[in-house]
C-alpha cells in the first residue's frame, strides 16, 4: 500500500500559500489605509486653514493687506498666499513648504459684493480644497452698508 504522506504533505503547502496571500493582502489594505488616513489629515486641516483665512477676509471686507498682516503670508497685488510645513505651521521659505494656501480674487458680479476663491495645495500640486467666499462691501468712504432692500 502508498504512502498517504506526500498527499498530506501537498495539503499543507497549499494551505501555507493560502495564508500567505492572505496576510500579504491584509498587509496591502493597511498600507493603504495608512495613505488614505494622512490624506484626509491633510485634508480636513486644509479645509480648517482655508475656513480661517475667508472669515478673516470676510471681517475685513476683503481687506488682503490687513487680512496678510494678520494671517501672515503675502499678499503680491493680485493674489495673497500662504505657505506652510508638514506640521501646518507657516514656512517662511515657500519652496520647502508641504502646503500652499492661495487666495485669488473674484469678480462677483453684483454690486457691492466682494468675493474671493480659497485653494489649499500640497506641494506636488495635488488640490485639498476649494472654497469660495463672499463679503458684503461697504459703500463710499461713510463706512455705511449700502441698503439693498
């Protein structure tokens, strides 16, 4: 009579390579859920500084110099930005820094209403977040809100 050994000893690779790959996918999952758990990090921190920076625009009327001396950042005439490090601290040299904050300028197209677009960026240019932001103006020099009703 055969032996009944290899058989046995055939089952039990098989099971090995079974677990195997199912510890290397197991793996998989956790690396990438690690990726995926830094990205929202990076996210949500985004969408924070971003809220920041458009209710210090919105309480200075869309004022980006104040809203520069404030925040930090600078402000070129057409755009105010704001660079930061891993750790969303302000970078002083925006080449080495993990994120960029950008406030652009828009044109609402009503009359006294001022608006802005905010993005965050990582530094390989991959966009966090977006948001839009809308400030009553005032009208003339009075400091009196225009009455539109």
């Amino acid at each position: 009579m055969r032996s009944k050994a290899p058989l046995a000893l055939m089952e039990q690779l098989v099971m090995v390579l079974v677990f195997a790959l199912a510890a290397a996918l197991c793996v998989q999952v956790f690396v990438l859920s690690g990726q995926t758990s830094r990205w929202n990090e990076s996210r949500d921190r985004a969408i924070v500084e971003a809220q920041n920076a458009a209710e210090i625009l919105k309480g200075l009327s869309g004022d980006y110099e104040a809203a520069c001396a404030a925040c930090g950042g600078q402000w070129n005439g057409t755009m105010w930005g704001i660079s930061y490090d891993e750790q969303w601290e302000p970078a002083e040299n925006a080449s080495q820094a993990a994120y960029h904050l950008l406030v652009t300028p828009v044109d609402s197209e009503t009359a006294l209403l001022g608006g802005a677009s905010i993005a965050v960026y990582a530094a390989d240019g991959e966009l966090l977040v977006t948001l839009p932001v809308a400030w009553q103006e005032q009208a003339g020099d009075s400091g009196e809100v225009a009455d539109h009703g």
